[in-house]
C-alpha cells in the first residue's frame, strides 16, 4: 500500500503519477487501464484539493493506493465539508454539455468498477475501485 499526504496546492498533482507509475504491483495491467486508474485518481485529488480544501494550505489530502492481484483500491481523503453527490447534475443533459466544468465526478463513476462517498468528524473521503 502507498500513501501520499499532500498539500492543498494544485502542483501537489504533479506527485502523483510519478509516485504511482513505478510501483511494481502496476505489473499486467493494460495501459489503458492504468490511463483509467491514473485519470480518476488525479480527478478526485483535484477536487479533493480545490473542491473540498478550497485550496486552503493549511489542509491536507491524503491518498491512498491498495493494489491487490484482484483489484486497485484509492482512497482520496480531504479536511472539507464533502458533498451530497447523489444531487450533482448529469453533464451530458442538454444545456450542461457545453459548460467547461463538471465532468470529474461523472468521468470518475464510468470508468471506475465502483465510487462511494463517505464523511467522517475529519472530513470527507472517496474510494474508487477497479477490478483487475
């Protein structure tokens, strides 16, 4: 298991894929299935960081990489409020497909095996799984 506690700054991004792509459990995955692992891993931290820390450097985002022989579990920890994702609205509904935002969650729940959102007392976390 990795796990990576990141500041709440958009260049703390930049850590992840190279702290990730070399880990030698990425062993037989297709790459595009690592492209998928990658692209929601970084959507999530990026709302992690902008969404729910609101870019406040005196939070933090945790993140942590679980990658079995059966599946990969994430798990994007941040220090906000979370949100009621059930309420977010679909972006490709008419009126919503040209707006420049507002795909992550939506790009996150097609390509990932399973998304859940959950809140404790600490904060809000989200936990993304693909099967192998």
């Amino acid at each position: 298991m990795l796990h990576l506690r990141l500041p709440s700054v958009l260049q703390s991004i930049r850590a992840l894929e190279p702290s990730v792509s070399g880990l030698p459990e990425w062993g037989g995955l297709s790459e595009s299935k690592r492209h998928d692992v990658l692209l929601c891993m970084m959507e999530i931290v990026t709302n992690a960081i902008t969404h729910g820390n609101g870019l406040d450097t005196g939070r933090m985002v945790d993140v942590s990489i679980d990658i079995t022989l059966s599946e990969i579990v994430i798990v994007v920890a941040d220090q906000g409020g979370g949100f009621d994702a059930a309420s977010l609205p679909d972006p490709t509904s008419e009126g919503r497909r040209d707006l420049d935002g507002g795909r992550g969650i939506h790009t996150v729940r097609t390509l990932a095996d399973d998304v859940t959102f959950s809140r404790s007392e600490s904060g809000h976390f989200v936990t993304i799984r693909f099967h192998r």
